[in-house]
C-alpha cells in the first residue's frame, strides 16, 4: 500500500512545462509515481480542482538563531516554502568563540532586527565550529535548511577586536581561509558577505565584513572552489549605483570561488530603471569574463515598516547611524531635545542617500504601542502636523517618544504603478535575475518579504505578466538548481517529495499583524497565507491549510551531501 497519494490535482513539475491533470504517489519520502495511479494508498489527498507543484525554495533568509526557537521556522512553509537557505549578508551565528556571543547577538538585533531579548532567552549559544552548529539543529526543523558561512563570525573569531577598522595581515588571512575550509568541510553550503553601508553594528560601526579589503573577499571566495559540493556566494557591494569597480569584484569573487555569485536586492520601481539595468550590466560583464552574477529580486511592492526603537533603515541618513544606536532613554532624550532634534532634521534633508525617507508628512502611522495613541492609526504625520500647525518632524518626534519609540511607520508603498508591474515583469523572465530576497527571519520590525512566494503566485493570477507555470519554475526547480540541491525542486519520479498544494484561483499572501510571540515576549510582523491546503516536506505533511503539523521532517542540508555544486567551468 502507498503511504500517500494526491489524486486528481493539477500537476505543475517545476520546469515551466504547463499543468496537466496526475496523481502523485509518495512512498519513504520519495516521489514513486506520477500519472494515474493504481492500487490503495494509506492517505489520499483529493487535489481535484487544486494545483499540485515542488515546494517552494527560498534562497535568502536569516532563520540561523530562529531555528533554536521556533523550529516551524514560520511563517515561511505557511508560504509553502519547503526548502530555506540561511547564513546570508555575512550574519552567521558560527563558527563561535564563547566571548563573541554578545557582539554577534547585539550585531544582529542592530542589523537584522532580531529582539535582543529572543536572542538572549531562545538561542544556547554552546557550539564552537561550524559543524557544532549544524549538527545542534539536525533533525529539528520542519522545512529543508542549508546554510552559508558567513564572514563576519569568521573575521571576528580570527582577528578580535581588530575585526572592526583593519585590515587583516597574511597570517590573519590564511587563518580565516582555513577557517572557512573547516567550516564547509562541517556543512556549511558556501560564504557570504557585505559591504553595504546599511550593516553597521550595535555601537554604529561597520560590521566586520566591512572592513576587508577585495583581496580578502576574493581569497575567502577561492576556498569555495576547492569543495565540490559548494553552491556559491551571496554578497552586498553596495546600496548605491553600481560601477566598472563592483563588476570586476563581483566577477573576480564569482570566478575565484568558481560558482555563481547573487546579490541582493532589486526591488522594481519604474523611476529607478535606468539604475537597475545598470546593475543587472553587472552578470553581462561577469558572464564575458567566465563568471556568473545573479541579481536576487523581490516580486512585490516595496513596503518597509519603520521604527526609532531599532532605527534600522533610519541610521543609514547622513549623521543618524550613532545617534540610532543609542539606549532608548538616551534616544528619547535626544528626540526630545529641541536643538538636538533640529539638528537631526537637518542632516536627515540634506543627506546623499536615503533622502526620501526625510519626507516625514507621508509617513503612515501603523501600529502604535500606548492605547491612547490609537486614534493616530491610519493618518499621516503630515495630517497631524497641520491639524496641530506644527512642524511634520515636531509631530513625528513627539509621538515616538511618547510611543517608547516603538511606533510603526510606513512610507509610501514603491513600485505600485503600472509602468512598476511591467519592470518586474521583465525581471521575473530575465535570465539575470533570481526571485527571491525573502529575508525571512529577519527584520522582524521592518519587512514581511517572508510572503514573496504567495506574493509571486498572487501576481500571476491577479496581474498578469507571468504565467502561472513560470511562476512555480521562479520558485521552485530554477532557485534548486542554481543552488545545485540535489533531488528537490522538481515533481519527478524519485525525487524527494517536497510538495505543495494550492487553490490557484485564490493563493495571495494573508493581512499581515503584529505577534508578540517571540522568546522574551518580543514581538515581530507576522502573516500567513490564503489558499495554500497542503504543504509536505519529504513526503511528510508539515501544513494542513494554516495549520502546522508536528512533524520536523526536514532534511538539514550539507555541501556534498544533499547538493552538487554547480562549477562555472
């Protein structure tokens, strides 16, 4: 008898190919037939009128401490993601010396938005190498996981102190080469890292990674080459225009590690187009010199969430970086201060980057943290500011320090016009381009991108500009195989069965609200999705509609062992 059959849905195989009515049959974890089955099964999934695909693969998030606290790793297989890849931006918690604990989880709450207090009461923080750190997690999570070695944790176990504002010396180099070595010797998928001047740590300084020279970069890059089992490298040159300098690193990185390289992140908006095609230059001038560079792009609407309490996003205006990482009574303080605030203001309209966000009449009051302000909810600063004649940056500080700073602020959605939605569509079909850039697990304050997935699915079916069969192949069987994941992606006999099943008429993400149940009663920007009935990892059922089962089925996945690496030559 079969463990499972899904009988009668329509059948998408992750190629692109179109959907066709099939039973699937499951057994051990495998995909042993599709077509039309014969004989009884154990449990009989009835897909009529639903369609049938590979689960879903989301090759950029950062569930590296979630994984210790909530081993769902939600909300993202409510999305019907099956298979994650952490470790990215650099920001891995391993390898780890005991006395770097609270640089990391002080680094992360600043940058990724992580509640320190999650990160003090739900992560042990016991493992000392890489291979520690995987083997604490094996067997516990419900969806497949792989993750990058990061450059930061690397940087800082060799170097100490030094790892902020110096080079390395050879010797330092060499070390971290090896230690990268052992550390994908352990598991670890590939490396990762950052220059964006957005990733600065708890006390306003650029994050170690920041501070290595391209020759390090390019040397850390190499030892992926030595390992066949290896995926990539994921890097952020810049948040800035890209020029001939970051195409040669870009190049030279992707060469060196002999792989593919993605960066993050385009997010399409029609008055940025000129920009974006230049970057998107970036994997043309790689590809001409034997390298491979993706760009990773988001299929929605840009919509951050602000707030002074993390001021991530904020502290990238000219001359608010230190200002954003201070305790918050002394941010109160500061916001409180008429001469001090002024002074803020005025850095904040004359900055080179970010300038936009200065705009403060458009910002929307979302949620607010006191009762008494919940009237505010849903107006404009720019409405109170005139209603009270004060100045929008007056109005805006006086709330959030009344707030405890923890008011949520929206601008503008970016990229809502038509001319957005053809970009994006011309992203989704470029072959320089990979649909992604979820940062799930991450900016638990600012972003809810964890719902790109049923975003992409949404935008197919209500928009257009992509059709439902290349959508799934965006998700599914193009991001396995450019991460060379090997048996996952694709509906195929034999395969693993990773599988998700879904009303096509109707999957889009859920509202999205604010959930307070992170360890330490931290809070973070929480939603689910419509239309997903079943999600199953490895043959096992880990979704029922919004329901997580308790099964932890999934595999944790480890260079050369559950992947093929992918060389460029």
């Amino acid at each position: 008898m079969d463990e499972l059959l899904i009988k009668g849905g329509t059948v998408y195989d992750g190629t692109g190919a179109p959907g066709r009515t099939a039973d699937v049959v499951v057994n051990a974890g495998r995909i042993t037939a599709i077509g039309r089955a014969e004989g009884r099964a154990a449990r009989v999934i009835d897909a009529d009128g639903l369609a049938v695909s590979p689960g879903f693969v989301d090759v950029h998030t950062h569930f590296d401490a979630q994984v210790f606290w909530d081993t769902t790793l939600s909300p993202s297989p409510l999305h019907g993601v099956t298979s994650i890849i952490g470790g990215n931006c650099g920001f891995t918690i391993a390898p780890l010396e005991p006395e770097h604990g609270e640089y990391l989880m002080r680094m992360l709450a600043r940058v990724e938005g992580m509640p320190l207090v999650s990160l003090e009461k739900g992560v042990p923080w016991n493992w000392r190498s890489f291979s520690d750190y995987l083997d604490a997690i094996e067997g516990t999570l419900m969806p497949n996981a792989g993750f990058l070695v990061g450059h930061c944790p690397i940087r800082k176990l060799v170097m100490g102190e030094r790892a902020v504002g110096h080079e390395a010396t050879r010797e330092e180099l060499e070390q971290m080469k090896a230690l990268l070595r052992a550390s994908i010797q352990g598991g670890g998928l590939g490396f990762s890292s950052t220059w964006a001047r957005t990733h600065n740590d708890a006390d306003g300084q650029p994050v170690p990674s920041r501070h290595a020279t391209r020759e390090e970069l390019i040397e850390l890059c190499s030892v992926v080459s030595e390992h066949p089992g290896t995926v990539g490298v994921e890097f952020i040159p810049t948040v800035g225009r890209f020029d001939e300098e970051v195409y040669q690193l870009l190049t030279d990185m992707s060469v060196a590690a002999n792989r593919q390289l993605n960066w993050n992140v385009i997010f399409a908006m029609s008055r940025h187009r000129e920009a974006i095609e230049e970057k998107l230059r970036a994997s043309d001038y790689a590809r001409e010199r034997g390298g491979k560079v993706l760009a990773l792009t988001a299929p929605m609407p840009a919509e951050t969430r602000l707030n002074f309490e993390s001021g991530f996003v904020l502290d990238a205006l000219d001359g608010w970086s230190e200002p954003m990482t201070l305790p918050s009574e002394e941010k109160k303080a500061l916001l409180s201060n008429p001469a001090q605030r002024a002074e803020l203001d005025a850095k904040a309209q004359s900055s080179k980057t970010f300038r936009g966000l200065a705009r403060w009449e458009r910002l929307r009051i979302g949620e607010v943290w006191l009762d008494k302000h919940r009237e505010l909810e849903g107006r404009t600063i720019g409405e109170i500011a005139e209603e009270k004649g004060q100045a929008p940056f007056d109005v805006l500080c006086d709330l959030v320090v009344a707030d405890e700073l923890k008011t949520g602020l929206y601008p503008p959605p970016a990229g809502t016009d038509d001319d957005s939605w053809a970009l994006r569509s011309e992203l989704w079909h470029d072959d320089r381009t990979l649909v992604g850039a979820s940062d799930a697990g991450a900016h638990l304050d600012l972003l809810a991108t964890f719902n790109f997935s049923t975003s992409l699915l949404e935008s197919s079916r209500v928009r257009g500009g992509i059709e439902l069969s290349e959508a799934i192949r965006q998700i599914t069987d193009l991001p396995a195989r450019t991460y060379g994941l090997t048996g996952r992606g694709r509906l195929s006999e034999g395969w693993h069965a990773d599988i998700a099943v879904f009303e096509s008429d109707r999957v889009a993400p859920s509202p999205t609200e604010v959930r307070e149940d992170l360890p330490g009663d931290a809070w973070r920007i929480y939603g689910e999705a419509d239309g997903i009935r079943h999600v199953m990892v490895n043959g096992v059922e880990v979704v029922d509609g919004k329901r997580f089962t308790d099964a932890r089925p999934g595999t944790l996945l480890r260079a050369g062992r559950d992947t093929k690496g992918v060389a460029l030559r």
